[in-house]
C-alpha cells in the first residue's frame, strides 16, 4: 500500500487555478527560481535562496511531464476531500509526507532526513508538469501582476 500522501499548501492565491500556461525553472549560484505565469499573465517567483546544512540552496530538484506523474491523480483527489480550508478558485500547491523522493535521496551518501527531520518535498504543478523540489525550508514568493 501506497503511504505517500498530499497535503494542500496555498502560500500565495494570485494564481488562478489550473491556469498556469507557463513555467521556468532556473539554477544559479544565487537559488534556484522556479516562475509560474497564468493565463491572465500574474508571475509568481518561487525562491529558494537559503543556504542550506547541506551547503545547497535545494537538496535536488526534478520536472516530469504531466503523464508519467498521473500516479499523483488519486492523492491529489483524496487531499482535496481531506483539506478543506483552501481557496478553490487559487492555485495550490502540495507538500508530500512519507515521500519517496525523500527516501530516494536518503541513500545517497550524504546528510539526510534523519539528521534533517524538517526536510520537505514540495511539489509544483502547471498544465505541462510536474516540479518536486526537495528543502529543508519554504521559499520566497514574489508576485508580479503582469495584466
């Protein structure tokens, strides 16, 4: 059985839901920066700028395109019908518990969740894809109204 579950973030409610045309996804040696544009053209910056224990901004980060990540259709659904204190015309996003990408990362070796417990696996959906940024702290968001 499948322990992994969805849980509804919504830091920011500028973005309407199901709406994101656009994603970018930069890495320098300043953070990572993963832009959403809707179709109304509001851009929220997701910024991940702290220097981490792990001497990184982001302990990994990946996209999958939106088929191969169908397997998160089912938690998605259950989240929505266990959290409901969201605003449902915004966009949300999803922190995992007992994520297996965690656990992925875990056997690398280096520092991982259990020096760690705060650690936390993020995940970003737009029309395309899917982003899953593992942290061990919340971004910044920055909104621009494009309109």
């Amino acid at each position: 059985m499948d322990s992994r579950r969805l849980h509804i973030w919504q830091p920011v409610t500028c973005l309407e839901r199901a709406q994101i045309i656009n994603a970018t996804l930069n890495y320098t040696d300043r953070g990572l920066c993963l832009t959403l544009i809707d179709r109304n053209n509001t851009e929220v910056d997701i910024i991940y700028d702290k220097m981490s224990p792990i001497q990184d901004y982001v302990w990994s980060f990946r996209y999958t395109g939106e088929i191969p990540r169908s397997d998160l259709v089912d938690m998605v659904t259950e989240a929505m019908t266990q959290e409901q204190s969201k605003n449902s015309s915004a966009e949300w996003f999803y922190k995992m518990s007992n994520s297996d990408y965690i656990e992925w990362f875990d056997q690398l070796p280096w520092i991982g969740s259990k020096e760690i417990p705060t650690v936390e696996h993020h995940i970003y959906c737009y029309n395309d894809g899917v982003f899953d940024i593992i942290s061990d702290y919340e971004p910044r968001f920055v909104i621009r109204n494009n309109a």
